[in-house]
C-alpha cells in the first residue's frame, strides 16, 4: 500500500515539475506567433492529461 502512494505521489510531482518548466519556456518565447503558442500549449496539456491518464 505505501509503494502505491509513494508512486502516486511521484507521478503528482513529476507532473507538477513539468507544468512548471513548461510554464517557464513559454514565458520565454514570447516573441511566438499565436499559432505556435497555442500549439506548444495543447500539445503540452496533452502530454500531462495522457500521463495522469496511464
């Protein structure tokens, strides 16, 4: 049972830590086109929502 919440709880901080650093390299390139922003955006968004998902 607790290995089950220690990967659990892994899973949430690696999570956070990518919603973090994503954050940051797009408050980076602010000199992007809208287009590859939001494309930068959805395909991140993806990847967490398909990782809380496996």
């Amino acid at each position: 049972m607790e290995n089950v919440m220690m990967s659990s709880i892994s899973k949430r901080i690696a999570a956070t830590a990518l919603a973090v650093t994503l954050a940051l390299s797009l408050s980076a390139c602010s000199n992007w086109s809208k287009r590859d922003r939001n494309t930068a955006i959805g395909a991140a968004v993806g990847g967490i929502i398909g990782h809380q998902v496996d």
